[in-house]
C-alpha cells in the first residue's frame, strides 16, 4: 500500500521514519500477529509528501527517501497511486485537508485531535461514509499492544472491580506556535489533553454521567493547564490533568479493590505493571518489533481497508465523535473559542 503524507512538520518525520520501519514484510507480519489482525504479507510504502511549497517537500523526500514531492497538498491527493494519505496538519486544517484527499477517494487517517470541534468532525465522517472511503483518527494509543494488555487485565478480573483512574500527561512546550494560537486550535486540551480523556474512555468506557473541571488560561485566551474530573453512575471516578507549562511523570493509573495497574507514559506505553498489596506481581513491555508506535495505527488502517470496512474497531467513529463532543463541553465550560467554532 502506497501513502502519501499531506504536511511536512516533525510529526511527519515521524511518521516517514515509521514507514520506512514497515518496509519489511517479517517486521509487519510480526507485528499484525501481535496486534491479533490479519496478515496480508503486504508491504506499507513511503511513497509521496506534500509541502506547502516545492522546495520543502523536495527536502523532505530526499531527507526521508520519498518516490515523489508535491508543492501542493492538490497534487498528492490526484496522484492515483496514493492509497492512503496521513493528514499531518494543524487541527485547524485537518477538515479542509482530509477533504481533499476524501473527494479524491482515498483512504485517510487523520492526526489527533480529529477536527477542531464537534461539528467539524460530523461533517469529516458524513463525507467519508458518501464517498465510502476509511477514516479513522490517528490516536496512536488505541493500537498498542501494550494498551490491550490493560484492558485484557481489567476483563481477566485481575485488580477487582475498577474504581478510581489517574492519567496526566504534560510537557514545557508553550512556547510553541501551534499551542499559543487559537486560529491553529492551540493550547493543552487538543493536543494533550485527548490523551488523557481516551485514557479514561479505553478502560472506563463510554457513558460518564457528570463532569467538573478548571483551567489556566493563557494571554492568546488557549488552555494551558487543566485538570478533569470524570464520575460514572456507578461510582467511577477519572481524574485526569494535562499542560504545556511543565513535565509530568506521563503515569497512567487504574486503582481497583484487588490492586492496581500502573502505566508509564500514557502518551506511548513503556511499561505496563500490576500491583497487589503495593508489590508488583508482573509487569509487561512493548513488543521488540515496536519502532516509533506509530506503526500499528497505520497496520490498523491496512487491516480495515483489505478488509473492506471504513472505520477501525480500534478508534471507532463514534469514539471520536463523543471524545470530540467532551472537549467541545470543555472549552464551552472555560470559554476557550477557535475561529472555527
């Protein structure tokens, strides 16, 4: 399958190192047995960039070892050998960006957060279904071995009745463009922040009955540090912080009345741990095949599309739309706008 990345910033470098990773048909199959999906024995391409000018998709394509560089994002989405196209933009472009590679019918995985607001991501998924195409957002974390391993934890009854959950991810980034801009749908809660609430939703589930929250505002009127309460009808409880002013231990923690589950850095899974009366009992690491851990969003995206379907089980439709719906309530609740809302 040949992809095509539409943005030429420091998450498609990633994402290109990843391919180039998947170039080999042992590193994928390995990998797709890990995940529990079918393996098709085919090979995922580096195949075409797109830039917002010439000379920097040129660079990129040599840097990462591209077949072909486009100048516009028009270009890539008309090449008829791109299959799939990773929108690699801000929020802010993701709906104008994901359109163009969807009217042109390819398959699309969208960067978290999926769209700027709810309303935006109705209208990304509506286009998607008219023109039968997948669409899945890319939040890398729902694939993860690793993550799966918790939740086979949490079934396999091995801390009891889950009660209390912890997640908090932050970093010292402020100062960066795409943060302090409101019109590129800056602050923690789109580009943190998601992490946290999917944390909450993959293990807790959907359905939480109340929220309550606080925010630090910055000067550009973007969130900077918030922390989340999420309560459950019966008797859950999430409490969730995210924040681009300082670093965190990126913990993840599931408390229930046998013991507790402990995740280390809930932004990429590095170590998984169950614990019993304060010791551990066993703890779980990614699998040695595990490059950057983009990887098994783009194998979830190869095994929906050979199997015919427009959405992952991974990161369903609705699960994006009802995380979107959260945020939106949460910058309703602190007054954070976009020029897209």
């Amino acid at each position: 399958m040949k992809v095509g990345i539409i943005g030429a910033g420091w998450i498609a470098d990633k994402m290109a190192l990843t391919l180039s990773n998947l170039q080999s048909s042992s590193t994928v199959s390995a990998l797709q047995k890990t995940m529990g999906v079918m393996d098709t024995g085919e090979q995922l391409e580096k195949y075409a960039i797109a830039a917002r000018n010439i000379e920097r998709a040129r660079d990129f394509a040599e840097k990462m070892g591209f077949q072909k560089a486009y100048g516009s994002y028009q270009e890539l989405v008309e090449d008829n050998e791109v299959e799939l196209v990773y929108i690699a933009t801000p929020h802010s472009h993701h709906l104008k960006h994901a359109l163009l590679a969807i009217n042109a019918g390819k398959h699309v995985l969208v960067e978290k957060a999926f769209t700027a607001n709810t309303r935006e991501a109705l209208e990304l998924l509506d286009a998607a279904k008219r023109k039968g195409v997948f669409c899945m957002e890319a939040v890398w974390t729902r694939c993860m071995p690793l993550s799966h391993k918790v939740s086979e934890l949490l079934k396999n009854d091995a801390i009891g009745q889950p009660e209390v959950l912890y997640a908090s991810l932050c970093y010292d980034n402020e100062d960066k463009e795409r943060i302090q801009r409101p019109e590129l749908c800056g602050g923690a809660l789109l580009d943190l922040g998601v992490y946290s609430i999917n944390f909450a939703r993959m293990y807790f589930g959907n359905g939480n009955s109340s929220m309550h929250s606080a925010c630090v505002k910055g000067k550009s009127g973007v969130d900077l540090s918030e922390t989340i309460t999420m309560l459950w009808n019966d008797g859950r409880m999430a409490n969730l912080q995210a924040g681009v002013r300082c670093w965190c231990n990126r913990m993840g923690m599931i408390a229930g009345r046998k013991g507790y589950i402990e995740v280390q850095n809930i932004n990429c899974p590095e170590k998984v741990t169950l614990y019993h009366d304060y010791k551990a009992v066993e703890t779980f690491y990614p699998p040695k095949e595990q490059s950057t851990g983009y990887e098994y969003e783009v194998l979830a995206c190869l095994d929906a599309i050979r199997n015919g379907r427009t959405e992952s089980p991974f990161m369903p439709h609705s699960e994006t739309i009802e995380i979107m719906q959260v945020m939106d309530s949460l910058r309703n609740e602190w007054g954070v706008k976009y020029p897209a809302d």
